[in-house]
C-alpha cells in the first residue's frame, strides 16, 4: 500500500504517512462477489422449492376436504342435504359422479405437481426449474395462496439473470 499523497509505501496498519504526515485512507472492504450472489440465489431457491411442498400439503389437505363435503352433499350420506334438488328422493344426476372423479383426479394431479416442482427446486436440477414454471404458470389462478406462489416463483425463475444464477447452482 502507497501513501495517496506522497507515494511512499506505508507498513500494513500504519496510520499515518511518515514522510508527509497524511493519514491513511482505511482499506475499502470486498464487494460481495458473483459467489455471494450465487449463494443468495440459492438459499432463495430452496425456500421456493420448500413453499411449494406446503403448498402441496395444503392443497391436498383443503381439497380433500371439500371434495369429500361435496360428496357427502350431492350425493347423499350420513348428512345427506335435506332441502337440496334431489331431497325429494330423485336419484341425482348422471353427470356428477364423473365430474367428482375428475376433481379428485385433478386434485392429485396439481399436488403431485407442486410436489415434483419442489423436489426439484430443491435438488436444483434443470426439469426441476421447468416443472417449478408450468406449476407455477397453472397455480395462477388458484387465488390467493396458488396467485402468489405462481407469481414469486415466476420473478424468481425467469429471466436471463436468474436462469444463469440457476445454471450455475
């Protein structure tokens, strides 16, 4: 290190400049680097891919529930709907059992999907990102939870910053 008023070099810790008197300007700290950043990105991106193994949960858990209260309403059970449209002992429509099939299935489907988007958030694995995007793209209108967890994840994963952040993990 040089003295910036004079030149001459200065022992590591002198204060002062000893040929001119000028005090030494304190060394500037490192700037956090491209390892640091990498390192932000990274601990970002596994709390994402854990988000959506909750979101998976709850989504499973939620929809479990109302299609099962469904079921039991259209259908009829221990608490069958009393003053619904088939109370009067008509049998229900044809439609509504393969309409609960399908929700059940897509019910599976979308939770299945969260879970592979965090497993391969977490693994940090390219397909992992490109199933986090579809995941993410399809759980937009899945208002309020689905909404913001599409919306963070796609901030987080588009991009031609964060896709070169995303390779390099």
């Amino acid at each position: 290190m040089y003295c910036s008023g004079c030149g001459q070099a200065l022992a590591p810790g002198q204060t002062v400049c000893q040929q001119c008197g000028r005090p030494v300007a304190p060394p500037v700290p490192p700037v956090p680097g491209f390892e640091f950043e990498l390192a932000n990105y990274g601990n970002r991106v596994k709390a994402l891919g854990v988000v959506w193994f909750v979101y998976a949960a709850i989504s499973l858990l939620l929809g479990f529930a109302a299609l099962s209260f469904a079921r039991t309403l259209l259908l009829g059970g221990a608490w069958t709907w009393t003053n619904g449209p088939w109370a009067r002992g008509g049998p229900p429509p044809t439609w509504i059992i393969p309409m609960m099939h399908i929700a059940w299935l897509s019910l599976v489907v979308r939770a299945a999907l969260a879970v592979i988007a965090g497993w391969g958030l977490l693994e940090r694995t390219q397909w992992g990102r490109l199933v986090a995007i579809i995941a993410a793209i399809l759980s937009l209108i899945r208002f309020p939870l689905g909404t913001a967890l599409g919306i963070w994840t796609l901030i987080m994963l588009l991009g031609y910053r964060n896709s070169t952040l995303y390779q390099q993990l």
